[in-house]
C-alpha cells in the first residue's frame, strides 16, 4: 500500500461528508463498530487516504471497541465512524462517548494502530494531555483590537487541538 498520504485535517472531514458511514444501523452479530471502521478504512486507502484502525481496549471488559485515526495538519485525531464525530481518547480515561457492553466507568487500557500503510503503532501509556505554555487570562483594551502589537497567543492540548486563545498587546505591561 504505498503512496497513501497523510491528510489535512480539513480533507478528513470533507471526505467523512462524502462517505458518511454513521448512515448505516448498527446491529449486533451483523454491523458492528469493526465494520463501520473497516468502510472508512477501506475507502480512505482507495482514495490515497493514510487512516489508522484503531482498536481500543479497557481496564475491566473484555470487549474492545474500533475506530479510525488521521495524521493530519492538527497532528493525530480520532474519529468514531459510527457519528462522524472527531473525539479525543486518553489512555485511563473513559471512552467519551457510550458503548455497547462497555460500562461509562471503564477507563482505556491500551490504543492499539493499524495504519492502512502498513505501520503499526501501539500505545499503553502516554497519550496524555501535555504540558503546555501557561497562558493566563488579559482583559483586552478596545484600543488594542486593532493596534498592531496584538498577536495571538494559543494554548494546545497534544492533539494539537487549540484548547484556548487570547490576544496579547506587546505595549501593554501584564503582571
């Protein structure tokens, strides 16, 4: 499987519009989360898409749940196929969303990713927020709005997600 490409994070979601996976029902024995994981697989590498299937485990189930995963611009994002929806999963925390079988008090036991290029990556610890540039909260002037010392300041989580931004004056002396 070669030439797969790794996508921006704005070709996954247009390409999840097109394919919209989360249209089929799910039905146990028959279409389950494995199945609505290997569609987008499947599709994304016949487009040249670079996609994970990603199989999740937990602390006290057996069961384990599927969904994909991107390298995009925004570094590495998880999507559950059965919504569409983008979500972040941590390594001992619960699953964000309900699961069949899987009580809401089960934490993540392991991320195991098989890419579609044949790369393989396995994560039992580590996938953890990051500690990230400490931005603290500036009331802003309406004079700086515009003023052309402002500039953005971003905090990130390790998703490369922008958990919050502010605008920051160069002029302005903060404590």
């Amino acid at each position: 499987m070669t030439n797969l490409t790794n996508p921006l994070l704005l070709g996954v979601k247009m390409f999840l519009s097109e394919i919209r996976t989360w249209v089929n029902q799910y039905e146990e024995g028959y279409y389950v989360c494995s199945d609505f994981t290997q569609e987008v697989v499947n599709k994304a590498t016949e487009i040249g898409m670079r996609c994970g299937y990603v199989t999740i485990s937990f602390n006290k189930n057996p069961i384990c749940h599927a969904i994909v995963s991107f390298e995009t611009d925004y570094g590495l994002i998880f999507i559950e196929p059965q919504s569409g929806e983008q979500i972040d999963i941590l390594i001992g925390k619960c699953y964000p969303l309900p699961l069949n079988g899987v009580s809401e008090y089960d934490n993540i036991q392991n991320i195991d990713i098989e890419w579609n290029d044949g790369g393989h990556k396995s994560v039992t610890q580590g996938i953890v927020p990051s500690t990230v540039l400490l931005v603290f909260d500036i009331p802003e002037s309406p004079n700086c709005l515009m003023c052309e010392h402002v500039k953005w300041r971003m905090k990130y989580d390790n998703f490369g997600k922008i958990i919050k931004s502010i605008r920051v004056c160069s002029k302005i002396q903060y404590k």
